[in-house]
C-alpha cells in the first residue's frame, strides 16, 4: 500500500487544473513584484485600498508596543483581550447588531456558526454556488445538508418545504466568484415563512457595498429579524485579518459555548484588532473611496463590453470575464501576465466544470488609467486568441 501522489499530481497537470502560488515579494497594491516580476494587479479582495494604508500600519505598530504580539491563549482561557473587545463592539455598532464576536479567519467563521447552529435532526439549506467554507461547514455539521439552485427563492422555498428541525439557510452575500449578489429580501422572506433562519456571509460585500460600507444588509435595509446570523471577514476590503460573526447577545453566548472553531484556537494578535478597529474607521468614514470604486467598476464595464467580452451579472469589486475552458483561461492569463498584467483564471473545482474564468477584482487603490490599461491588455490578448496560435 503506498500514496500514488505522484500519479494524482500528473492527473491534475494533464486536466489543466494545477495550482501554483505566484510568489509575492511586495505589500498588497495596484503594483506588484510577483516572482521578481513588476505586474499591474487585478485579483486582490484588498477593495478599498487598505491592506497598506500608513494609517492602520501604523495602529498596528502601536497595538504591539501595547500588547506584545501574540494572542497568547484561546478567548476562553486568557487571550480575549480589550483590543479584541473594543473591536467587537466596534463592529456590533457597524452592523447594528446587539454583539459581534470576532474569529481568526472567515473559514472558522463559518464552520463555527454552521456547525453550533445546526447538527443531526436538523436541516442546512445553501446556495449551489456559495463559498467553500460554507458548503464545508454545512457537510462537518452533520444536519441534513441540501443545495438550492443559485440565488433561486423558488428552489429554496421547494427545499424548506422538505426541512426538518432547525433550518438553516446560508448565503453568500456577494458571490465570490461571480461578483453577483444574493436576492437577500426574497431569501429572507421564504426563510421567515418557515421559521428558518438565515445567514448571510458578506465577505465581499462588506466596504464596498452600503452607504457606509455596511455591505449587502445596508444595500437592502435588513436587520436581524430578516439575517439573525451575519457574517464578514477581515482580510477583504478591512484589508487586515480575521473574521465576526453579529447577532443576538443569545447568538453570541451560543457561539461562545458551542462553536469549536472558536473555542480551540488562539486569538489573533490583538494589534491586529487594533489595526482593524483603524481600518473600519476609514472604511465608514472615507466615502470618496465607495465611489472611486463604483466609477472604476462602471469604466471597466463599458471598456469590456466595447471588446465584446463575456461579462457577468455583478454592480461589484468582482468582474469576471467568463471563458470556459480551462487551458484557455489559463493561457489567456499567461499572455497577460506576459504583457505585465495580472489577472488570476479561476478553474473547476473552485467553480463550476466549463466556466474557468479570468477574475478581474477592481479596487479603489487603482487609478483609471491602470484600468485603461487593463482594458487595452484584454483587447491585445483577445484579438490575438481569435486570430489563432499560428505564431506558436
Ligand atoms: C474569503 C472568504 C471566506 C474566508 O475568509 P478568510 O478570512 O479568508 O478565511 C469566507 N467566505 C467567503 C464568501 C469568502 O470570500
């Protein structure tokens, strides 16, 4: 008995689904050195331009002269510091939520609310298309675990008709690999017909999405009779890391007791929460950086389309170009980067089989003319596809 890995490796090399990590030697920005390579970048989540931001650097300078840099324990035990806990009630204030708890990473997020939540006897309705965390964290939680077709309140509302127990329905807010956005009202509303409750994970939407950057439940007016559960992660448009989960003071101390992904595990850094709680002061308060985003977004959308390409149904950050096959996208992505443009192909099983894409994220750190730039790159790469690989 052995591991074939090496014939397991070679099958994914001949299907072209191979990943490879592209090696980052500089901060997060619009210009990137990658593998000792100068490129213009279009695929971080860093939406609004703060994963480098001297501001919240600098709090994170300043939270570790306070507090040292390590967690040093689990919530529970000694590590819930008051950094942590400024930060959470920073963020239940945000969300207009009575509590936030904060999570190491939005992964633990969800595996934590799902799995407190929901267990066997109960029921765990998702979106076919939601984020692997989610669809993880519904299968680990040993409820009865079904997909409704995507964004469908129709196929949803068959499903709920079937649940048993509790029922939990889970959503992406904004998709993150289509850069569409949940029919958050239609959901909510077939949920609350049956009792069930929904949660919503705004990873994407959060910052970008909002008045005041309060993601898709701002976008759509909802508060915590419609989402009792609401989840959003850090490491986006917070451009630092981590993960809360807000509700109901119940939700929380539920979570508190229940949810092992937030029980056994160390606490983030508490200047990480100081450089969050930083960052969430500019994501609310600098606007200008909402609507930079929105005209780039509207830029790239005509641009792309006078190109004839393949966009999806998305107001947001997330601007796929759909390509469907695989080694297409992927070389499609190699003939950009070879212009000095980076733009990531995302392949099954990260999406769908036949719909590899590029996936193009906008951010308020790009300037209008780096998106020109882009869409001239697109224009390149695409006519010289269509002409064919006679110069191969
Ligand atoms: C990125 C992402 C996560 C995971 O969050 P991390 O903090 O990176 O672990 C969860 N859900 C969605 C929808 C995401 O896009």
């Amino acid at each position: 008995m052995s591991f074939d890995l090496a014939a397991r490796l070679a099958a994914r090399r001949a299907e072209h689904l191979y990943r490879q990590r592209p090696l980052l030697e500089s901060p997060q920005g619009p210009q990137v050195l990658v593998d000792g390579q100068p490129l213009l970048a279009f695929c971080n989540n860093d939406y609004l331009g703060l994963a480098n931001h001297p501001q919240v650097i600098e709090a994170w300078r300043a939270g570790a002269s306070r507090w040292g840099v390590g967690g040093g324990a689990s919530h529970l035990v000694i590590g819930h510091s008051a950094a942590h806990h400024a930060l959470e009630e920073a963020l239940a204030e945000f969300t207009g939520r009575p509590r936030a708890l904060l999570f190491t990473t939005g992964y633990m997020a969800n595996l934590g609310a799902v799995t407190a939540l929901v267990g066997q006897g109960d029921t765990v309705l998702e979106d076919r298309l939601n984020h692997a965390s989610l669809l993880d964290a519904g299968l680990l939680s040993g409820a009865r675990f079904n997909r409704y077709l995507h964004n469908d309140a129709a196929s949803l509302a068959k499903r709920l008709e079937k649940a048993c127990g509790n029922t939990l329905v889970v959503t992406d807010g904004v998709f993150s690999m289509d850069g569409d956005v949940a029919d958050l009202p239609a959901l909510a509303r077939e949920a609350q017909a049956k009792g069930a409750w929904l949660m919503v994970d705004d990873a994407h939407g959060f910052g970008p999405l909002g008045a005041n950057g309060g993601g898709l439940v701002e976008h759509f007016g909802l508060g915590l009779e419609e989402v009792p559960v609401l989840v959003g992660t850090l490491g986006k448009a917070f451009g630092t890391a981590g993960a809360f989960v807000a509700g109901s003071d119940d939700l929380i101390e539920s979570l508190i007791q229940f949810a092992r992904p937030y029980i056994y595990t160390t606490s983030q850094p508490p200047a990480q929460a100081c450089a969050t709680l930083k960052s969430l002061e500019l994501l609310r308060s600098e606007h200008w950086r909402r609507a930079h985003l929105a005209s780039l977004i509207g830029q790239f959308r005509r641009g792309a389309e006078q190109i004839g390409l393949e966009l999806m149904d998305s107001f947001t950050p997330i601007q796929p170009i759909m390509i469907g096959d695989s080694a297409r996208a992927v070389r499609l992505s190699q003939m950009l980067r070879s212009r000095g443009t980076l733009v990531t192909a995302i392949r099954p099983p990260t999406v769908p089989a036949g719909s590899a894409r590029l996936r193009v994220t906008l951010s308020a750190a790009h300037s209008e003319a780096q998106v020109q730039l882009l869409l001239n790159a697109l224009a390149e790469c695409f006519s010289e596809l269509q002409a064919g690989p006679s110069h191969a």
